[in-house]
C-alpha cells in the first residue's frame, strides 16, 4: 500500500452531508457574531445617540446578515461566503 492509498484509507474525504453540516455550524455562529455586533449599535440609533460611524456600520452589518441568511449551505464545499464589514 502506497502512502497516498493509506493517507486515503485512513483520512477519507468528508462526505456531502459533513460538509453541509459544517457549513451549517459556520452559518450559525457567523449570524450569531453579527447579531451581538448589531445589538449595540442599533441600540445607539434607538436612543438617538449614534455616531454616523455607528449609523454607517449598523447598515454594513445588517446587510451582511441578510447576505448571511441566504447562503445556501446544501452547496457546500463551495459557497461564497459574504465579506464581514
């Protein structure tokens, strides 16, 4: 058995579903670091206290959470992730 034969014996390639379910993971905790980063800021905007910096980033993040939300992750391996703000 060559190395090649035992590197594919022993590390198989991930099946469709592993991959699915790791970009599943991935989704879940992208959304969830924009929606801790979102809080604050609209918050800001809330109070009527925000910055335009806080009011220019608070619509970058939002966008990049709806981008977020319509990742297909039945595509994996080969999704285009949206860029974070």
């Amino acid at each position: 058995m060559t190395d090649k034969e035992v590197d594919a014996y022993t590390n198989p390639p991930k099946t469709k579903e592993q991959h699915i379910a790791e970009a599943e993971q991935q989704k879940q905790m992208l959304l969830s670091e924009a929606t801790e980063t979102i809080a604050p800021l609209q918050d800001a905007v809330d109070l009527d206290i925000a910055t335009d910096e806080e009011i220019a980033l608070l619509k970058e993040w939002k966008k990049y959470r709806v981008l977020l939300n319509r990742v297909d992750t039945s595509l994996a391996p080969d999704i285009n992730w949206p860029q974070k703000p």
